[in-house]
C-alpha cells in the first residue's frame, strides 16, 4: 500500500465497528477493513473513497497486526477508530510496525494531533511523529460521505501462528455497565427528576429500574453527575459522553447545548418535560409535556405489574 494516511478496521460478519467511518474519514476515504465479510462492511461506511478487503477470520489481535505490519510499512500514519477492538489492536500494530501511538485522539494530521485527557477535560495537541499509529475516539469528529463508488479490491493477509488471546465465550454487555457510547437503548435524567414527592438519588434509582426492565442503559445530564446523584461516567454531552443510541428517553432533562452536542445522530429521541419549549422538547422526535417523575413512576408500577401477571 502506498499513501499518507489510512484507516484500519476490524470488521465482524459484515459489521463494521464504532466509529469506522470517522476513522476513514479521517485518512480521506482510504481503508483497510479487516476480519469476516469486509466487503460487505463497505456499503456502511459513507466516507469511503478505497478499500482493501482483507478476510482473515475470527478477530485474532496478535495475529492480524503481524499479518498487516508489511501491508502498512510504506503508510505513515496509520489510523484506527477507538471501538473496543480498534483499542486492542492499535498498540499491537504500533509494536509490529515499531511506531509510537497516539491513543484517544479527536483530529489527527501531518502536523498536529489532539488527544483528550483527564476523562475529556483536557486537550493536549502533540506534533505527530512522521510515522505514528493513531486511535480516535468515537463519536466526536462525525463524517460526511464521498459520494460516487468506492474502488474495492481484496488482499490476502495469511495470519502467522504468533502467541494470541484465546476466546472462550462472547458474552453480552450488561446495560448497566456498558460504555455509554455503545448503548442501543439510553434513559437520561436531568434535574427535573428532582422536582416532586422523591429526591433525585431516589428519582435515579426509579430510572435504573425502568432500564433494567427495558434492558436500557442509564445516563445523565452534567447536573445530575455533579450533583452525585450517579457516577461521573454516566454524563452525556460534549465534555462527557458522545452516544448514539437508536432510542433516547430523557426524563427531566431541559436541553443544554453542551448535553444536546453529545447525542450524535440518535435514532429516536423522546423527551418528558414539563415544559413544551424547553430545547430538548424542542428536538426530539416525540415531547410528552408532563411531569417527568410521575410519569417514571408510573411507567415502573405498570412494568411491574405486567411482570407480576406474566409470572402468575
């Protein structure tokens, strides 16, 4: 491979991972996808411009990185998305290329790279190495497609028997501890839950509830994490988490700009405030103008005594 830049992603079954196409985006459409049904994987990543198809089985990090370091020595700057298989891979493949990597990164290119720490408090822009090894964070630099075809082609990447991970069992990620920026289906509290007969640790317990019910995760606005009502990685917005849920209920919440700049393309977005005019009402796809903790509670009291009769 020749080139500046390019992106590498692990594909699985024809799926790509968290953040691929801001991965491509960034190395300007070109990438090499890797793992089971690549070229599938090509019809959902939009920004795509080149792709080389690699197929090389179950996701096998030591392996796939000593395969790939010859295909990506002439590369300089290799880029790969922050997905939980991207974080595995990158330093591998920072090691078989005898590179340094840039890890949590939200821009990268020839001259300069910003890489987020302390938890997204702080932003540190690095010179970038001529040759380095970058990972970026998902859901923050967002990606525009490239219009047109792009040129696919396949390449063969034999997996030498290096030392690797043996997996024994995938399992599924519990709701209630899984990274928010993976959540299919998200319940966010913001102060309103406050307001009324129950405190607000109260209010989010009740909230946890209807997500374990509705096999949901929970997050928050900045608000309700300062004020310790749940656990700081739980916020949702622009200096927390950047999510991307196909459904997004948020109960009390009013509508900062900095809790509306972390939900990034959501699917279905349903807000419960008392006030019609407030700007997540204003945005979501669905406002019920009510009283956000009472109609939580309520909500729990109907699940619980549907749960009830299922097990009479």
């Amino acid at each position: 491979m020749k080139g500046e830049v390019a992106a590498v992603l692990v594909v699985r079954d024809g799926v790509p991972p968290v953040g691929g196409d801001e991965a491509v985006a960034e190395a300007g459409g070109a990438a090499v996808l890797v793992g089971s049904g690549c070229r599938r994987a090509v019809a959902e990543l939009p920004p795509l411009r080149r792709a080389w198809c690699a197929e090389a089985g179950d996701f096998a990090p030591g392996a796939y990185a000593a395969a790939l370091a010859p295909l990506l020595a002439e590369v300089p700057r290799v880029v790969l998305p922050g997905s939980p298989d991207g974080r595995d891979l990158a330093p591998r493949l920072a090691a078989a290329l005898d590179r340094p990597l840039l890890a949590g990164a939200t821009r990268t290119d020839a001259a300069g790279t910003d890489l987020v720490r302390w938890d997204g408090r702080l932003t540190a822009v690095v010179r970038t190495p001529a040759r380095c090894v970058v990972s970026l964070v998902p859901g923050v630099r967002g990606a525009l497609p490239a219009g047109g075809i792009p040129e696919v082609s396949d390449v063969d990447v034999p997996l030498p028997p290096v030392p690797d991970a043996e997996v024994l069992e995938v399992l599924e990620p519990d709701p209630a501890t899984a990274e928010l920026g993976e959540a299919r289906r998200l319940l966010g509290a913001g102060a309103g839950l406050a307001r009324g007969d129950l405190t607000g640790p109260e209010s989010v317990a009740l909230l946890e509830e209807l997500a374990t019910a509705l096999g949901a995760s929970v997050g928050a606005t900045r608000v309700v994490t300062d004020a310790g009502w749940t656990a700081p990685g739980r916020q949702i917005g622009t200096t927390g988490a950047v999510v991307s849920p196909e459904l997004y209920l948020a109960f009390g919440v009013s509508g900062a700009a900095q809790h509306l700049g972390g939900l990034d393309a959501s699917g279905h977005v349903v807000s419960v405030n008392t006030d019609a005019s407030c700007p997540m009402t204003a945005m979501a796809d669905l406002g019920l103008v009510t009283d956000a903790q009472r109609l939580l509670a309520e909500l729990v009291r109907r699940l619980a005594r549907i749960e009830e009769e299922h097990h009479v």
